[in-house]
C-alpha cells in the first residue's frame, strides 16, 4: 500500500502567472517509489489550520529528462494551490504519495504511430508529459496536440512546447484552440466542442483516419464532446484515453437519502476491509462509504479527491455488493474484475469484503 515519502522542492519556476511548476526530490531513500509512468500523478497532503487537505497533480516531466516536476494551476478559493503558487519556496518539504493513475499507453521504440492530444487549460501537465516521453521514445512516432485555453496569457508551458516543436521538428505540432482572443484562423477561436473537432477532422487539421491513440485530458463537458467526435469517426473506446482534472461532482459523494422509520439493524453492514495486510471488520451505515468508514475505524486508507476523479481509494469487492455513484477514473476492465473507488461505494449487501491491498 502507497504511503507518503518526504519530497524536497529544489526548484520552482512560475509558467504563467498563476501556475508554478514545482521539482521535487525524494529523501530518505524514496527515489525508487518515484520512478513514475508518463502521464501519472502524485498526491500531495499538507495541514491548514489543522486540517488535512489532499491534491492530487499530474507529473509534467518526461520520463527521460531525470528530474520530477509538476504543474499546480492556482483555483479561486484553493487552499493548497494557492499556497503552493504564493507560499511554497525551494528547500520546503512536501509528502507526497508514489506515483499513481493509469492515463498512458506502454511505449516501443519500433513503434511508427500516430498520436493525437486533446489537452484544457492546466490539463497540459499529464500531456506534456505523454508527449515528451513518447516523442523521444518512439522516433519513428508522431504526436499532434490540440491545447484549448482562454487566451495566449494563459497557456501553461508556451516556450517549452515551442522548444518541442523545433527539437522534433515534423513529427510534433501543436494546435492552439483560444476562446477569447482572436487567431488568424477562425477555426482555431473559440472552445473545443465536439463540432470543432469534427471540423478538424474534415478539414484536414486532423488526420483522424490515421490515428493510433488519443489522450484527453480537461474539464469533463470538454471530455465528453471531444470523444463523442473520436467515436464518430472510427475511434473506438481502447483507443481513447481520460484524464479528468476537474469534476462536476461535490468534494464526497452525497450521502443517500434513508427512511427515518428504517430500523437502525436495516441500515447497518458489515464491513471487512484489508489494508496492509491486516483485516479490520467494522460495523458501518449503509449510507456511509466504504472510505469513510474505513477512516472513522483509525484506518490509514488512501484517498486524495473524494470526488471519484482519482483512482487513489481504489479497492477491489471480493464479497458482498457495493454501489458506486460515481466513476471517472477506472477502466471499464478494472470495474469488471470487481475494484471500486472506495470515496464512492456504499455497501448494498449486509456484509461486504474489499481489499485495498489488490
């Protein structure tokens, strides 16, 4: 079970003026639990006043450039970005959790694919990282990056995707899509909806038809349109990749409404939950998730979001049933063979297993 390492920050720089891109070393040992997958995340933990908060951000280096870095975007209203953009400063320490999260596809240097990148606004970060490693991976590769921002003061890593565009020159290109500012070519203005794709494609931009994989990584209603117009034209869901860094879900699923006339023995299940190795059976309302319960018995589950939008709390239902009211993490593979986003899953049966060790 992933647990957290002390990570020195050995550099920050801003890339824009509300984002920083943050390196980080590990300490006491920990560089090997670090050696992350492009497009991976780490999960962060930091107290203010008194209070716990977790974040996850996505890995924004190459797996080639030997250094581990990522991009927080400050948030209106965030605790931990904020912090991170106003306070943070090298030499600090940050604990984090090993890399994590699913969003890449396994690289061959015989490879002579084509690769396409759908990213929105701090959505960038487990791109660029894709883009990097693959681009110097796999040299008989090509990657085409479609980036959706307000306006050019607000696109994250600008330079470095130029740099990109000149170091692999013919096989790299980036589409700038901006909402409010003006561009030469009508039909790089304005959001990337599913229509603008289908242009893209039509127009020739886009040579979907020859397309290996796709990556998309933004707002869900951006997502959703973007693979909507995939679908449409012969992608199929294998070759389709999310990455959601923002979710119209609350912070934790909203617990379910329960008669008041229900008997308190209705309400209740009976939980076994396996962490590390150790079995804690826990008595827990049924209008409780698994996670919180877990929690609430003194148990070090892991968890970042809450909000079903990281694979963090992932664990596996070997007994018993469980709903889950929200997914936007795991494949449809990993939910057939039983794992379930623990922030999300309320017990059905009166007795359920899971294991967080699986």
């Amino acid at each position: 079970m992933a647990r957290f390492h002390d990570l020195e920050v050995t550099d920050i720089h801003k890339t824009i003026r509300d984002a920083v891109v943050v390196t980080l070393k590990p300490v006491n040992g920990a560089a090997e639990e670090f050696d992350f997958t492009q497009g991976q995340y780490l999960t962060f933990r930091q107290d203010f006043d008194g209070e716990e908060l977790r974040r996850s951000y996505s890995i924004c280096a190459g797996k080639d450039e030997g250094i581990l870095q990522v991009g927080i975007k400050r948030v209106d209203g965030g605790a931990f970005s904020t912090w991170a953009n106003e306070e943070l400063k090298v030499g600090d320490t940050l604990q984090a959790m090993p890399p994590m999260g699913g969003f890449f596809t396994a690289l061959d240097a015989a490879n002579e694919k084509q690769y396409l990148g759908f990213a929105g606004g701090s959505g960038i970060t487990p791109v660029l990282s894709i883009l990097k490693t693959t681009l110097a991976q796999e040299p008989n590769s090509t990657f085409t990056l479609v980036y959706a921002n307000k306006g050019v003061n607000t696109i994250m890593f600008r330079e470095e995707l130029e740099d990109l565009k000149n170091t692999y020159m013919g096989r790299f290109n980036v589409i700038h899509v901006l909402e409010a500012d003006a561009q030469e070519i009508d039909l790089f203005t304005g959001l990337v909806t599913e229509e603008k794709c289908a242009q893209l494609f039509k127009t020739g931009w886009i040579d979907i038809t020859s397309v290996d994989t796709a990556f998309i990584c933004g707002p869900e209603p951006m997502m959703l349109g973007i693979a909507s117009a995939l679908r449409a034209h012969g992608l199929d869901d294998a070759q389709i990749k999310f990455e959601l860094f923002a979710s119209s879900q609350p912070g934790r699923a909203k617990k379910k409404a329960v008669s008041k006339d229900a008997a308190s023995g209705a309400n209740q299940a009976t939980a076994a939950i396996t962490l590390d190795g150790s079995t804690q059976t826990i008595q827990m309302p049924k209008d409780e998730t698994i996670l919180d319960a877990a929690l609430a018995g003194n148990m070090d589950a892991p968890y970042a979001c809450k909000a079903g939008v990281c694979s963090t709390c992932r664990c596996r239902v070997l007994e018993g049933e469980v709903e889950m009211v929200a997914n936007h993490a795991l494949e449809d593979y990993e939910v057939e063979k039983g794992y379930v986003l623990s922030c999300q899953s309320y017990p059905v049966t009166d007795n359920v297993v899971v294991d967080f060790d699986q």
